[in-house]
C-alpha cells in the first residue's frame, strides 16, 4: 500500500497540465472554434478526447491513477462544455451491444461531439421505477419499422438534442423488466413534440417529450427486441459513477471558502465563525473521504471490469456534498441571496447561489434517487433478500 | 498508488486474524475481562513470539520494520475481537516513544524485554485541567544533579497498573499550555514516591490515576531532548489516534455485519426484519459511513507513513470522523438489535462500549472537528 505517485505518473501529470495550460481558452476567441479544435488535440494526444473508451475504440487506456489525475486537473482547468449523453451514457451501450455496422455508424460522430443526444428513460409514470415504462412500440407487419408512441419525461436538453436513445416498451405479457427494447429516434421528424420543463433555479434544461406514433426504422434498434433490460441498466451503473462529481465538489468548496472570507461579521468574516466554519469543516472532511472512497473504487475496478455496486455509494455520497457546498454557499451569501433579476446586489457570488442551490436538489432525484440506491446497495451489497415497505 | 498488500503484510493480517478467530469469542474475552490484569499474559507472549510486538522497532534493533500501515492492518484485526492486550499502550506508544527518543544504550537495555513481552510500558500524557490539549501539563520536573525530581499527577493512563515503566510527560520550562518547555522521559512503576490506582474502563479495559511524589528519574531516562518533547508526544499521539482508529474501524464492520444478520433471523410481524425498508435503509447508511471511515483510515495512515506530522490536518479529519461514525453505527447497531442490544449477552454492546471509548481518547469527535477547522 502507498500513494506515492511513480515517476510516470509525475511526468503524465505535468503532460496533462502542461496539455490543459497551452490550449485554454483565451478571451474573444471564437468559442464553438476553440472547442472543436480543443477535441482534434485532445485526440491527437492518443485518446484524450475519450478518456473513457476502451483501447479498442480509440480511448487512451490510462491506469486508474492516471484517470485520477486527469480528474482532479480538469476539474481545476477550464476545459470545454461537454455532454455525458452520447459520449458517456449511449457510447458504452453502443460499444457492448450494437452491431458493427451501427457502431460504425454512430460512434465516429459522438467522437467528434458532431451529434447532440438526449436520453428517453424515464416517464410520468417511471421514475425511479424505470422498469415500469409504458412508451409502446410496434413493430409494423413487415417488420421494417417501430411505430412508437408515448410520453418522456425530465429529458435533459431534448430541445438541442439530434437524437434519443430510448427505452420503449415491445412486450406487455410478462415481467415488466422483459419486454423493455432499445431505439435510436432522430428527433427532427413528425410526430414529436418537445415541451419545456421550468426547474426551481429558473432553469429550462429538462422536457416532455411526447412522441406520436413516430416511426423508426428497426436498424436503428439495439441488441435484440425485449432485452433491453439488461443493457440500460448497465448504463446506469455508468451514469451513477459519472454523477459523483467529487473532484468538482473540491473546487467548489475551496471556493466557496475564499468567498466566505469576503464575508464581513464584525471586524472578521464569515469563515471566523465558529459555526459556519464547523460546518465547512465537516463537509470537507466528508469530502476527504469520499475522494479516498473513489480512488479504492477505481483501484479495484483497474481490472477493467464494469463499476459495481459500490458506484452507488459514491452517487449518494457525492450528490449529497454537491448539495451540501451549495447550500452553504446560499448561507454565506446572506440577505442578498434572496435576490432576483438582473440587477447586480450585494456579493457577486451570492446572486448566483440561491438558483444554484435549487437546482442541486435535483441531484439527489436524477439517476435514481438517494432512496432507490439504497435498496440497492441493500440487495447487492448487504445481502438482504427482500423489500418491502 | 495501490492499496494491494505485500505478502508480507498479507500474512501478517492473515495471522492476527487467525488469532483473533481461535480466541477472541465473547465468552472468553468477557472471562479475561473479570481477571485482575484485565487481559492474558499467555496472549501477550504469543504476540511476542509472533513478532507483533516489535512491529515497528527497526530491523537493526531486533523489529520488523514496519510502519503505521503494518499497524493498521493489526489494529483493525484487533478491533474485531476487542483485543485487551495493552498492544496499543505498551508497542504503539511505549515501544515507540523508546525507538523514537531513547538513547541508544537506553534502547538497548529496554527493547529485548519489550520485544519478548516482559516489560511493559505506558503513556501517561492526560491531566485533569487539560481537557484533550497534550501541551497543557502541569505535573513538573526539575533537573537535580543527574536526576530530575518529578512531581504531579497524570490521569487515565491506559494500562498504567501493569506497566513496568511509564512514559511521562512533564512540564520543564514554560507556562501551563506552551508547546515549548515539555520534556519526556521513562520513570519506573517501581520508583520511591510513586503512586498507581488501578481501575477498569467502561470497554473492560483497564486504566490507572498516577500520581508523583519527588520521584526521582535519571537523565539517562529522558526521551527526545530537554523542553524539545512536543512533537514527540505529538508523533505518538499520532500513532495512537491512526491505531485507535484502525482498530474502530474493525469494530464497527462486526457492528454493522451484525445486524445485517441479526435482522434476517429475527422476525416480527410475520417478517424477517430486514424487509423493513426502513431498517435496510439504517443499515446501508451504516454500511457506507464505516466505507468512508476506512477510507479515511487509509489516507490519514498512508499520509502518516509518507509524511509524518505534515498529515496532521488529515489525522484530526480522521479522529473526528471515526469518533462521530463510530458512535452512530453503535448506536443504530443497538437500535436495530431491539431488547437484545441493550445487554451483555450479545457481542454488539461491548463494540459500542469499545467505541465510546475510542472517541474519548486522544482527543473526541468535536475537539478533532475544532483542530481541523483551526
């Protein structure tokens, strides 16, 4: 056991950094241009655009540590906006289950961030309980094509996004877990309708999206009809580790703490007061830990095997600092972060703060909620056979 | 960066586990508990004979030469058979202090007796006004040709009325709480002048008040150097707090283990009472706070072994965490266990006791939360 860094991993650091520093975005820089460009370098680098993707797809093949401290430099970096439904949730599914010829198809283009994609899970009457999703397709009579018809919910960025990966409901006979297939639907066509959804902080990031006997040809299908199951839960797992944010949560806190210290109380600030400072002080030792708790995750998951139950650990963990750190930053923000509007009032942070906070309650909702990890991690870690309430 | 073990250390664990299975159940811990030491010589000298007790002395000295990692890995086997040997007070502080701060020739008159087990040692560093604060000592020494003369008295020191020397703390210079003027040395329980009153703690430990009458101590006994002992006192408090807290950790896996168990047997409304959600749901967040506090362990210890006291901050993160987990996992262990968890007869009570304790030494939760913050 130690955690010296070796001297490879030293000199990847600085490659990493030296990377992030050389290519940052400058002010008045043509953004989308510098994003774009900032990928093709990233990739040029050996993968770097992927760090995720396995060897055979083009990802780097970094040791646990090195996606640890890619984690940690980027979290401190400016890096360029980027979005976990095609490269992170949908890819992992493409490379596992899909044909050769859809892999082809699709990959190149998430690869290259050419394609937005939203994700078609959960509906009014399946949230947590995924599995109870009603959106039903049918397979037309010479079995060229679904016709899919039903109601998403909460989907984030529908209304930019080119595509859905969605879960739609083929067989209505049995378990509700069978019966659940897996569709690619373009989302410029007839018979899709995309509402905006407002969120607390004032937000438009989620939608309704209704689809009405929307038509999707059946190469566009993954892995076998009714078996989906299988394959979106594997996704999930992948989405739970990626929602722990902990190397963000980092930031935040030290942050929020250098903002703190712009606080006033007297002739010291708000980081003097004991209460304040005993409550940031709990959060980062929370933090000190699950950052530990992340590393052993990675270490035992360096075989290259699927991030088991233990992901879920960190999604409950994670999401509960993240909302911890704005909660304290609407604390700190005092009076002024009662305030709305465009009218710049009291601490530059502090406007900010109030939206910030709202919105973090979702973080503990999304991906499945707190409630739902637990039972299970209660099922697979601990054991216990069965749940009732 | 790994967290694998050497093969090494791997049969070190191997072993002391084994130890604990062949002799740690209830029923003979609680028969040790009742004798006068409170714990069995005859384990004392099979840890000997194991090497244990020289885990950390230098493989020039006659050790292992192992590190806090090493102690760790027996420390949390310890804590899952609530060990009573006083492994803690005389190899984790004693022996320590004496590798750390002895002269040579005092090492090598001590440690042969320490390695074999038949000196035992003991720190006694805690006084009544200091609340948890190491510096703030007011038991006094003064140099008197080759001797200091020492007087005052030390509090709750653990395993102090079996032990064959103590390690003391004493002011030399300075005021009541100044880091600097602080002086260790080794006195003899044998000493004229010397009083010690043994007594059990609530965990069926056992602890001494010791109270110092012009005892005099040679200077050949001093530990470190004169009015320089703050950051040894400090470095073995360290090594006390990451082997406390090792050895929580082990406790608070029976307790959470425990009750997993305990709640699929025990049936009440025609259930099994782990198909209560809200039982399973008591029994995860106990399940993922002792993840975090091994995770913490791991980092305040390896931290420790790498950097010594510039781990500090994350040693008193890991003191205020296990104080606070440890308690909270005990508590709902007791909770979930219903009539049963309040008495002797299951073993869950005794690891909650063992954690109270834990908490109260060297410092609790609140304190370490304070010096992290500070």
């Amino acid at each position: 056991m130690d955690i010296d860094l070796s001297s490879e991993d030293l000199a990847f650091r600085d490659e990493v950094k030296e990377f992030l520093g050389s290519n940052a975005y400058q002010n008045g820089e043509d953004y989308n241009a510098w994003r774009l460009n900032w990928f093709k370098l990233a990739r040029d680098k050996g993968g770097w655009d992927v760090p995720k993707w396995p060897v055979a797809f083009g990802g780097p093949g970094w040791t646990p540590t090195q996606h640890y401290i890619w984690e940690q430099q980027t979290a401190a970096a400016q890096i360029p906006w980027d979005l976990p439904f095609g490269l992170s949730m949908l890819a992992p599914v493409l490379m596992n289950y899909a044909s050769k010829e859809q892999q082809d198809r699709f990959l190149p283009d998430i690869r290259d961030r050419k394609v937005n994609w939203c994700q078609g899970y959960s509906e009014p009457g399946a949230g947590s309980d995924l599995a109870n999703l009603k959106t039903k397709a049918i397979l037309c009579d010479d079995g060229s094509h679904y016709m899919v018809t039903g109601t998403k919910i909460w989907t984030t960025l529908a209304h930019i996004a080119d595509w859905m990966f969605c879960l739609v409901r083929t067989n209505d006979s049995g378990k509700k877990q069978t019966g659940i297939t897996f569709l690619l639907i373009p989302m410029q066509q007839d018979g899709i309708e995309v509402k905006p959804i407002i969120t607390l902080g004032g937000a438009h990031s989620v939608n309704m999206v209704y689809l009405n006997e929307v038509k999707v040809p059946v190469e566009n299908r993954i892995g076998e009809q009714d078996k989906a199951w299988t394959y979106a839960k594997g996704l999930l797992q992948h989405e739970r580790t990626g929602l722990a944010g902990i190397s963000r949560s980092i930031v935040a806190l030290e942050k929020l703490k250098k903002q703190a210290m712009t606080v006033k109380r007297g002739n010291a600030t708000l980081m003097d007061d004991p209460a304040f400072r005993a409550k940031v002080a709990e959060l980062e030792v929370d933090l000190l830990a699950v950052e530990f708790t992340e590393l052993r995750s990675l270490a035992a998951a360096a075989g290259g095997s699927d991030p088991g139950p233990e992901s879920s650990i960190l999604k409950l963990k994670g999401t509960e600092i993240q909302q911890r750190v704005q909660k304290l930053t609407v604390e700190a923000g005092g009076i002024y972060s009662a305030a709305w509007g465009a009218l710049p009032v009291g601490h530059k942070f502090a406007k900010g703060g109030m939206s910030g906070y709202l919105a973090s309650r979702a973080y503990t909702i999304y991906g499945g909620a707190s409630e739902v990890q637990k039972d299970v991690i209660a099922k697979n870690v601990l054991g216990i056979k069965k749940s009732s309430s | 960066m790994n967290f694998e073990l050497s093969p090494e250390q791997q049969l070190i664990q191997d072993s002391v586990a084994r130890f604990i299975d062949d002799n740690y159940a209830l029923e003979a811990r609680q028969k040790l508990v009742a004798t006068k030491t409170g714990f069995s010589a005859k384990y004392w000298s099979t840890m000997a004979e194991l090497g244990w007790l020289g885990l950390t002395v230098p493989e020039n000295l006659g050790g292992f030469g192992g590190d806090q990692v090493d102690t760790m890995l027996v420390m949390e086997q310890f804590g899952k058979g609530l060990v009573l040997e006083p492994f803690v007070a005389s190899t984790v502080l004693g022996t320590r202090a004496v590798v750390l701060g002895a002269s040579q020739q005092l090492q090598a008159q001590l440690l042969p007796g320490l390695l074999d087990g038949s000196r035992q040692l003991a720190l006694a560093y805690a006084e009544e006004q200091a609340h948890f604060d190491l510096e703030d000592i007011v038991t006094h020494a003064k140099i008197d040709g080759t001797n200091f003369i020492l007087n005052g008295h030390k509090s709750m020191v653990q395993h102090g009325a079996s032990a064959t020397q103590l390690v003391v703390s004493a002011r030399t210079s300075g005021g009541q709480a100044d880091t600097a003027g602080i002086t260790l040395m080794l006195v003899d329980t044998d000493s004229e002048g010397i009083k010690i009153a043994g007594f059990p703690t609530v965990d069926g430990q056992q602890a001494a008040e010791v109270t110092f009458d012009n005892v005099r101590v040679p200077k050949s006994h001093l530990l470190g150097s004169v009015n320089e002992g703050f950051d040894l006192l400090m470095q073995l408090a360290v090594d006390g707090i990451l082997a406390l807290s090792a050895e929580a950790v082990g406790a608070m896996e029976v307790l959470y283990k425990d009750t997993v168990t305990y709640t699929q047997e025990r049936e009440q409304f025609g259930h099994a009472l782990s198909e209560f959600q809200v039982l399973q749901h008591r029994m995860v967040d106990m399940f993922m706070e002792y993840e975090q506090a091994k995770s913490l362990l791991y980092r305040a210890t390896l931290e420790v072994a790498q950097s010594g006291l510039g781990a500090l901050r994350t040693v008193h993160a890991l003191k205020h965490f296990v104080g606070k987990i440890g308690i909270m996992i005990g508590e709902n262990a007791v909770q979930l266990h219903g009539g049963m968890g309040v008495t002797e007869e299951l073993r869950i009570g005794h690891y909650f006791k063992r954690l109270l304790v834990i908490d109260a030494l060297f410092g609790n939760s609140d304190y370490h939360l304070q010096k992290f913050a500070a």
